[in-house]
C-alpha cells in the first residue's frame, strides 16, 4: 500500500493496481492544489470545494466510482463504509462522511472534515479500532489539535495520519498527542506486518 498527500485532505491511496482517492481538491477551492490523476474509487466526505472535486480524478478512459454520502458500498471486493457525522467550515454546517473500509488487510478510518468528536452511537461503533486513522487537525470548525489528540487516542490506532494542518497547528497536535519527534515523510508505503508493533504512532505526510 502506497499512500499519497496533496493538501488539504486529499490523498491517494495505491494498491497493486488499484487507486483510491478521498477528498480531492475541486478547480473552484481557494487552496490552489491542483493534482489530476485518475483512479478507480474516489471517495468524498464534505460537499465543500475544498474536498469535493471529484471532476479531479478521471485521466482517459480511468472514471472513478464516486462515494459521497454515508451507506455500505461494495466495490472491487472492497466494502466500505460510510458513517455520518457533521463538519462546520466557515460557520456553516455540512454532512461529514467517515469512511471505514479494509484494504490488504488493513483497516482504515478516514474521518474527513469532521468538527465533533461526538458521534452517534452507531457512527462511534463503527469506528472500533483502525489499524490507520485520518484525522483533521487544524481547528477552523474542524477537530483541533487538543480534540483529534484525545478522539485519535480513545480509538487505539496503531497509525496516525494527520490531515488539514498548517505549520502551527501540527506542532500543536504532535504536542498534545506526545508525538513530538513523529516521522515526516513523502510518501508512505505499508504492508499489515509494519504495523504489528505500532501503537498511537504519528507519521507526517508532506503535500506533494
């Protein structure tokens, strides 16, 4: 497994020949990320420009299958599924999608633009435990760095992907969630057996 950071929270994650996208960055953001590539899952939490450019992930003849909204989906053998929970941008209240799904023996949560760590609890069921978290830590409506510390720390990940963050508030995160001297990196690539010995781990991906 190869994951990928853009910005934002727009990441790819690979698998053999397989590409699943989440969160892509729309032309009509403000954010000025402009990746375009295609891939055969696109997944979007937040119908937001900065998370909803789905137009983003189609190349030639390569036309994603679009997740947007909470549900259980089946797709290339992979089931995913999405739980909702809110997101509030610029003071204004949007559905969130958290998604869960396992890939190469993986399971993964990806939180998306989440603000509360309050979740139904069917949504908090659901959650139990992912071998790998996404989770927003930049504040501005979305969980801040005391928040996502916290919420990332009751779930036991054994790896934490933090997403949305500037310069300051990942400082602030890697402080509060103990992980100071975390791993910075390009790219991240992963088998199940990597993580065996992880618990509560930080790995920092740099937007490409």
């Amino acid at each position: 497994m190869i994951i990928t950071y853009f910005g934002k929270q727009f990441f790819k994650i690979q698998q053999g020949d397989l590409a699943l996208a989440f969160n892509p960055v729309s032309k009509s953001s403000k954010t000025g990320i402009t990746a375009h590539f295609g891939t055969d899952i696109a997944l979007q939490t937040t119908n937001h420009p900065d998370y909803n450019g789905i137009e983003q992930l189609s190349h030639g003849e390569r036309e994603p299958f679009v997740i947007s909204g909470p549900g259980d989906y089946e797709i290339k053998e992979i089931f995913i599924k999405g739980a909702l929970s809110e997101a509030m941008i610029a003071g204004k209240k949007y559905i969130n999608t958290i998604y869960l799904f396992t890939l190469d023996g993986i399971n993964i949560a990806f939180l998306g633009a989440l603000s509360d760590s309050e979740l139904s609890k069917e949504s908090h069921e659901a959650l139990n435990s992912p071998d790998i978290l996404f989770i927003p830590v930049g504040g501005d409506g979305m969980l801040d760095a005391k928040a996502a510390a916290k919420f990332a720390s009751s779930l036991e990940p054994r790896l934490i992907i933090p997403m949305d963050y500037d310069a300051g508030t990942l400082k602030a995160f890697l402080k509060e969630i103990g992980e100071e001297k975390a791993e910075v990196v390009d790219k991240l690539t992963l088998k199940r057996k990597d993580l065996d010995n992880k618990e509560g781990e930080v790995v920092v991906l740099q937007a490409i």
